[in-house]
C-alpha cells in the first residue's frame, strides 16, 4: 500500500508497508488473491456551500486504517459513500477495480459496516437479532446459527445471548454491533465511531477487539479519539473539512512533530493567555502552576524543555497548520 503525505509544510516523503496481525483462531478471515480499495478525487456536495468531501484520494490494501478528524470532518460522509449508502458528487471509488456506484452488490457482499448510530431491538435477544440480521443479509439459515455461535464467542458475549438488548451496557451493544457487521465474514470492516460514549473498560475491550480482527482484511476505524487509532490502527489518516491533510504510518506521523513538542509549567492565572498564542495540546495542574505540552516550530520560553511527541501532539499539529493554511489569503 503506497501512501502520500499531503501536509504542505514538511517536505517529507511517506512511504509504507502494510502491517497485519493474525486474526484470532475462532474467527478465520476471509483468504483474496487481491484487496485493494481505491479512493479517486472523492467529492461530496451537499448544497451550493456545504461540501462533505472535496478530492479525497486513498488507495488501501488490507491492514486498520485509523481516519482521525474532529467532529464534523466528513468522516461519516467518507464511511457512507465507502458502504454504498450514498453516492459520491464526483470521483469514483473502485473495490478490486469495480466501480461500487454502478455495481455496490460486489462490495455488498464481503462488507461489513457498524454506522455511527447503531440501533437494536430492545425486546429481541443478541440471538434473535443475528438470525434477523443474518436472514436481511440472505445468509443461509443452517451456517448462520453456527456463524452466530462462533461470533458471540468471539466479542465475549456467549452468556448473555439470552437475555433481551435492551438490558445491554452501551459496550455491549457496540459489540453485537460489530457481530452482525461479521456476519458474511466480510472481507472489508467499516466502524464509525465505535467508542463514542463506552466507558473506559468497554473501550479498550472494544479496541483488542477490533485489533483481533484485523488479519487479511481492510478495517476502516473511524474516530476523532486519537488513543483508539493508536491503539488499533496500522497507518493513520487525517482528515479535517472534507480534504485528506495526510496519509502514514503512526511512526512517520511522529516524525513529522519531533522537536517540535514542549514541556512548560507555568501560573494557572497565565494559562488562557498562552493558549490564545501558543498549541495546548494537554495541561496538568500541578503544586508548581499547570505544566502545559506545546507544539510549535519553536521553544515558548527559554524554561521550556524538549519533549519527545505523542500521536495526539503529531494530530493536533496537522489540523493547525491545515487551519493556519486555509485562513491564509488566496493571491
């Protein structure tokens, strides 16, 4: 899988190799000759002045890809055109060289797709609901029942298959969530915001989950909690107002804000003048003032030390410099 990084302001080249990890035992993944999905000058427009992609071009081969943004992005516009919901303005996307506008059967069948908002029936049991799912799918009844079995094994949920959704932790309904999505054993996985509103526990539970599940297949997790793509993704990319800002491996993303990152403990009566002037990416109060992490080009204070950078410092600098960049008058 080739990468490009479009961030304007580092003149590094990003190239990449695909990482995978070994699916779990009681989950096989589906076995391709070839996997590729291929993102071609996305747009989205939505009406005269509200555009939810604007020339999103990506090209993934199987592994997680973390698509990190804030709020608001296009992530979900991005993960709907992906699962054939809605089509694009213009640009194509191409599932093994298909176009999955004109032909979205050939993704449909090997996709899984857990959306943002991911309803249940309160009144059916996990069971009950697979079968259901299963049966919507057009999946055989007889492999299906063995297929539901083997899945609520996988997301730890075997013993509370009898008991009604409705009694479900916000966790546990993420995770049948993620079981029908794996009903037909799909060879690409789209999860769209998958931790938003779990407890702690339940988020780590859900990112292994999801790292188990990676192996020979695309997962595309979408989130703006940069610790989740972290914790579970191969390669990162940022998107921020529609436009990819940059495409890589977590470790090159890191380059790109070494020595770059500050330490600098301060008055907490100082702190809202510093965070008009400076990039606050955390702030910990502390007995001698608020010790606050800074990215910038260069040191705020000579007090100031060198720090070595964090994903979040390394994702809070591509979105301020695409910030910085669109605000800058055109000539």
């Amino acid at each position: 899988m080739q990468c490009k990084q479009l961030n304007k302001n580092t003149d590094r080249k990003v190239k990449m190799t695909t990482q995978t990890s070994t699916p779990i035992d009681t989950f096989p993944s589906a076995q391709m000759p070839s996997m590729v999905l291929n993102i071609q000058n996305v747009s989205k427009q939505y009406n005269k002045k509200n555009w939810g992609l604007r020339d999103f071009t990506l090209e993934l081969g199987p592994g997680v890809l973390g698509l990190l943004g804030p709020n608001g992005a296009g992530k979900s516009t991005l993960m709907r055109i992906l699962a054939t919901i809605t089509k694009a303005t213009t640009g194509t996307v191409t599932w093994n060289g298909t176009n999955i506008a004109k032909s979205p059967d050939e993704l449909r069948a090997v996709l899984g797709y857990l959306p943002q908002d991911f309803g249940v029936y309160p009144n059916l049991n996990a069971v009950e609901f697979l079968e259901y799912m299963a049966a919507i799918k057009g999946l055989d009844g007889k492999a299906s029942r063995k297929r539901i079995d083997e899945l609520l094994q996988v997301v730890n949920l075997i013993e509370a298959r009898r008991r009604p959704l409705g009694g479900f932790s916000g966790g546990m309904k993420q995770r049948v969530g993620i079981a029908q999505a794996l009903l037909n054993d799909p060879q690409m996985l789209i999860v769209d915001e998958p931790t938003a509103g779990l407890d702690p526990e339940e988020r780590v539970r859900f990112r292994n989950l999801l790292s188990d599940l990676s192996g020979e297949r695309i997962v595309i997790l979408s989130t703006h909690i940069v610790s989740d793509a972290e914790a579970t993704a191969s390669d990162i990319a940022v998107i921020n107002k529609g436009h990819l800002l940059m495409h890589s491996t977590p470790e090159t993303l890191l380059e790109s804000v070494t020595g770059r990152v500050w330490e600098w403990t301060v008055p907490s009566t100082e702190l809202q003048v510093i965070r008009q002037t400076h990039l606050v990416s955390s702030t910990v109060r502390t007995g001698e003032g608020v010790r606050l992490r800074i990215v910038g080009e260069s040191a705020p204070d000579s007090d100031a030390n060198n720090v070595p950078p964090t994903l979040e410092d390394a994702y809070l600098y591509v979105i301020e410099q695409h910030r910085i960049g669109s605000s800058q008058p055109a000539h």
